[in-house]
C-alpha cells in the first residue's frame, strides 16, 4: 500500500510540474499584442488556458489528499 501511495504521489507531482511550466510559459505569450490599459487589466481564462487552471486545481487537490491519506495510513 506504501508503495502505491508513493507512486502515486511522484505521478502527481511530476504532472503538475509541467502544467504549471505549461501555464507560465502561455502567460507569457498573452503580452505579445501589446496593450492600450498599461499592461494591468482585467484577463479572462479563456479555452486551454482554463484547462490547465482547472487541471491544476484538480492535481493540487489530489496531491493534497494523497499527502494526507500517506500521514494517516502509512505514519
């Protein structure tokens, strides 16, 4: 069971590894077009931009509960 756990958690946070990298580096690219607002304003998430958000939260979560399940079942 430790060894499930463990997996699990490396999987986790390898993933949201990348799509956090994933997420900063299309931050990057929504500057491109420049702005008439002094580069402060209000940015909607919009199509994959707002899957990474969600799947991030998501992975968080899970990292989250997986940590605390490993405390209970294993410590």
């Amino acid at each position: 069971m430790d060894f499930y756990l463990d997996l699990a958690m490396i999987i986790i946070s390898i993933t949201m590894i990348v799509v956090i990298i994933l997420q900063s580096r299309g931050a990057g690219l929504g500057g491109l077009g420049g702005g008439s607002f002094g580069g402060t304003g209000y940015h909607v998430r919009r199509g994959v931009e707002r899957l990474l958000f969600q799947v991030t939260i998501a992975l968080s979560a899970a990292f989250f509960a997986l940590a605390i399940a490993t405390v209970l079942l294993v410590g």
